[in-house]
C-alpha cells in the first residue's frame, strides 16, 4: 500500500491533536515535533494556537474556508491592455 501524501503542516497538526488529546502541553508538543521536523517546524506560535483550539474542542485538522482575493486582474484581456497602455506612452 502506497502512503497518500500529506503536506507537513496537516502531519504536525495531526499530532498535535494527538498529543493534546492525551494530555500534553503546549511546551511539550513544540520541544517534540523541533525534535522530528527541525527547520519544517510550525512555529511557536502556530503550535499553540492549533493546541489551544483542539483543547476547547475543535475536530478538524483541516483549515477553515476562507476568502482570498479575487485573481481577475491578472487575465490575458487585461494584461494586453495594460501592455497596449505601456506601449503608448513610453
């Protein structure tokens, strides 16, 4: 059997809910994955905020839907124009 891959971050939070799971503290969890990851490490920060949510419940290892920017500037229509805009007025 093949191993699927998973991106390093989701492989950390995945531990880190295991490890809160069964009692670990923050401190600890960040000493552990230094310790497995070393430079791949999610920061301090990061750590704790993905611990302190799996603390007060949260089951998903998965990011949030969020917004982002809309990419329609960047079309071919527009780039032309932008181009032909460039071209006038040099």
């Amino acid at each position: 059997m093949s191993e699927a891959k998973v991106h390093v971050s989701m492989k950390q939070r995945i531990i880190i809910k295991f490890l809160r799971k069964v009692g670990r503290k923050p401190s600890e969890i960040c000493k552990r994955l230094k310790r497995q990851y070393g430079d791949k490490t999610m920061s301090n920060v990061g750590i704790s905020k993905w611990s302190r949510a799996f603390k007060n419940g949260r089951k998903t290892v998965e990011n949030e839907p969020h917004e982002h920017w809309l990419r329609t500037s960047i079309t071919g229509k527009n780039s032309d124009h932008v181009n032909a805009l460039i071209w006038e007025n040099r």
